[in-house]
C-alpha cells in the first residue's frame, strides 16, 4: 500500500469513527429527552396527587413532611429508571452499527463489515478494508449519516414535555386554589411547616412580653377556612327551619377543625336564608374570629 493510499484509508476510518460517535452521542440524547419526559411527567403528577392529598389531610406538619419525602423518593426512583441507568450503559461501536442498520436496512450491513475490516481481521485484505469502509461512508451519505432516525422521536419527546409542562401551569394557574397551595407548601421547604399550611389562626401582636398591670390588645383572623352547609329551602333561598350555632359547630367539626358549641356566636341570630353569612368563633376572652359560611339551598 503506498504513502497516499494509507493516508486515504486513515482519513475514511476516522470520518466512519466520527459518524459512529455522531450516531451514538444523538441516541443518547434521544434517551435523555425521554428520560426527562417520564422524570418530568411522573413527578407533576406526584406533586398533583400529593396537593390534592394535603387538602384532605388539612394540611397538617405530618402529612407535609410525609409527602415532602414521597415526592424526592418518586423523582429520584423515576431519574435512576430512567434516566441515569440508560445513561450509564456502555455502547460499543458494533451495537451502534446494528442499531443503525436495522432503522436503515439500505445499509446492509455495510458498517459493521466495514468495522470487521477495521480490525485487519486476516480474512480481508487492505484493498479490500478500504474499499469497505468507502461504502460504508458513501451510504451514509447517503442517509444523512442517521440524523433523520433521531430527528422524529426528538421532536416528538420535546412536544411531549413541553405539552406536560404547559398542562400543568393550566391546571395550577386555573385549577382550585389548594393546588397551588400544596403545590407551594411542598416546594417551598425554607419556611416552617405551620407557615406552609393557608389553614391557619393568625394572631397579633403574637408571642410577646406583656408588663404587668398593662392592657393588651388582641387581634385574631382566621385564614383559609371557609365552611359550606347544605340546607333546605323555598323561594328565593328561604330555609325551612334554620341553621343554628350546633349546626355550625358539627359541620366545622367534621371540615377537621374542633370547635365546641359554645364557641359559636350568631351576630344577627340563626341563618334562616341561603348565601354568604358570616358567623364569630370565641376562643377566648379577647379573641374572637370571623368564619365565612356559604348555606347552599338544596330545593
């Protein structure tokens, strides 16, 4: 073989290298957009789930945390499944070779001969290596050096991702409000717990140093809560009967949040017509909190 031969054959070996690393370096990042679209997927879902399960458990310290927890070990477990392990496998030159003649059966099996030849097996002679790996470039030429087998599923992982991350800034922007608060309580994890939950008493001036002898003003509003009863009624929403402070206080029991009979006050007496009231809950002496009540006429 002569000086300008072996230089030819040098130089088609390294381009059928360079097309194989090509091939492999876009089949990996074909996994990769289809890890992310499972990873991405799989882990809305869960933070969707999990918000809808903290409105259930009023948001409790617990449940948080639980969920929390659930959420890394669900994100983690999809990211090693599929993701990091697909990654990790090793991918030699000849399982590039049969992936892409087999997506390309024009080929023939032209570059996995070519690669044989590569390796100066005995049964091929110089002549006949390079005549080989020219055939095996020339069809891949031809091919667009398999761009166009990535180009598809590429667009399609990409569309789907895209697609789910859009869904689920819909259904969090418009959806019910304790979506987004679970959604913040479970992703927001530099605040406490009892600041992360929208179901709370704030009271003011809070924890303080009172002199002896002295007044203090006490202020308490409650935050999250709404309380929504069904009651029968007639025309124009008036109830038979009506609803009274032990109706308030079981349907404020069984929302999760105890309140005793007693505690219940009734400004303007019992609710006898449908819509919006709002009745006062007594805690103590100096702390007295507004409680919307929404009466639902049922006909």
């Amino acid at each position: 073989m002569s000086d300008e031969q072996a230089v030819q054959t040098t130089g088609d070996r390294s381009e059928l290298t360079t097309i194989i690393r090509d091939i492999r370096k876009r089949w990996r990042l074909k996994l990769a957009l289809r890890g992310a679209m499972f990873v991405i997927g799989g882990a809305i879902l869960a933070l969707l789930l999990s918000a809808y399960s903290l409105e259930h458990l009023k948001f409790s310290p617990g449940s948080i945390i639980a969920f929390r927890i659930a959420m890394v070990m669900v994100s983690g477990a999809l990211a090693w499944a599929f993701f990091v392990q697909p990654q990790w496998r090793k991918v030699t030159d000849e399982q590039v070779a049969l992936y892409l003649e087999e997506c390309e059966p024009t080929l023939e099996t032209a570059i996995l001969s070519a690669l044989e030849a590569e390796k100066n097996s005995p049964d091929h002679s110089p002549a006949l290596a390079r005549r080989l790996v020219e055939q095996a470039i020339v069809r891949c030429q031809a091919i667009e050096h398999g761009r166009r087998l990535e180009a598809q599923p590429l667009r399609r992982y990409a569309s789907v991702i895209a697609g789910t991350v859009v869904a689920a800034l819909l259904i969090f922007v418009l959806g019910p409000a304790y979506l987004r608060q679970g959604a913040s309580a479970l992703l927001r994890i530099s605040g406490s717990l009892v600041e992360a939950s929208p179901y709370k008493i704030n009271v003011k001036p809070g924890s303080i140093t009172v002199p002896r002898g002295s007044d203090q003003v006490i202020s308490a509003k409650l935050q999250g809560f709404k309380l929504s009863l069904t009651a029968k009624a007639g025309g124009e929403g008036k109830l038979f009967g009506s609803v009274g402070t032990s109706d308030i206080a079981e349907a404020t029991s069984k929302a999760g949040f105890e309140v005793e009979r007693s505690e219940v006050r009734l400004p303007h007496g019992p609710i006898r017509q449908a819509g919006e009231h709002v009745v006062q809950l007594h805690f103590h002496t100096d702390v007295t909190v507004d409680l919307p009540v929404t009466i639902v006429a049922e006909e």
